[in-house]
C-alpha cells in the first residue's frame, strides 16, 4: 500500500475512534436527561476529566506554547484538521471538522440539543484550562462547516 493510502487508513482510524467518542457522549447525555438529569451532569463529568488531564497528560504544560505543543497532536490535526495560533497571550485552536458534531447532526436536528453536545464536549477543555488558571473560551460549532469551531486559551 502507498503511504498516500496509509494516511488515509490512519485518518479513517482517527475518524472512527472520535465517531465513537462522540456517540458516547451523546448517549451518556440523552440517558441522563430522559432518567430526569439536566445537561449539567455531562458537562460536569467532561469537567473533571480535563482536571485529571491536567495534572497527568498536560503536567508540564504551564505556558501557552507548552500546551499547544501537547495538544496538537496527530489526533487534533489529522482527526479534527485543527491548527494552532498562538499570539502574545492567547493560544486559539481553530478546529476545521468535527466528526463527532457531523454525528451529532445526523443523530438530532435540534439546534439546541448539538449546542449542549457541543459545550459537553468542550468542557473538558475548561476544566484543564481552570485547572492550569487559563482563562477559556469557545466559539460557537459552525453548523454549515462541518462543526467548525475553536477553542481560545490564555494567560
């Protein structure tokens, strides 16, 4: 096989793993909601999660450049076809194509719905931000580009 064709397979595997990932965490959410849970349970669990990345996988990454350094990694740019900026003090990490909001979409037309999908998602990345006291944000998932968004660190 050519090594053009083994990118592909690889990208398909990343693909697949955040397929996967995202139906979790849309099942994880739709069976807490319909048991009488809100939204927030899923978003606080996200939110721990990035705390606990944060002090094991993200250790060492106490200035924007080191965490661009541990993020972009192959999965954020092959899977998600992410790109980092970083400019004095803020890291932006646009991410070009979200294979799981392109699942999320097909699973649910509720614009409400894919925005709290969304926001569970990301807070993963606020409780690794809080936890190293980075100020956080996201915009907003594009709809119309594949779930376009990104995600802004700084200090």
């Amino acid at each position: 096989m050519s090594v053009r064709g083994e990118t592909a397979k690889s990208l398909a595997a990343f693909r697949t793993v955040l397929l996967n990932q995202g139906k979790w965490i849309y099942f994880l959410t739709k069976e807490g909601i319909d048991m009488g849970l809100s939204g927030q349970f899923a978003k606080d669990a996200m939110y721990e999660l990035g705390e606990v990345y944060a002090d094991e996988k993200y250790a060492e990454c106490d200035t924007l450049e080191k965490l661009r350094d541990s993020m972009m990694d192959r999965a954020m740019t092959e899977g998600f076809g992410a790109k980092a900026k970083l400019s004095g003090e803020e890291l932006r990490i646009d991410i070009a194509y979200d294979p799981m909001y392109r699942l999320w979409s097909e699973l649910t037309d509720d614009q409400a719905e894919l925005e709290m999908l969304c926001e569970v998602a990301c807070e993963f990345y606020r409780g690794l931000a809080d936890k190293k006291g980075m100020p956080f944000e996201r915009t907003p998932a594009d709809g119309a580009n594949d779930g376009a968004f990104a995600l802004i660190f700084r200090v």
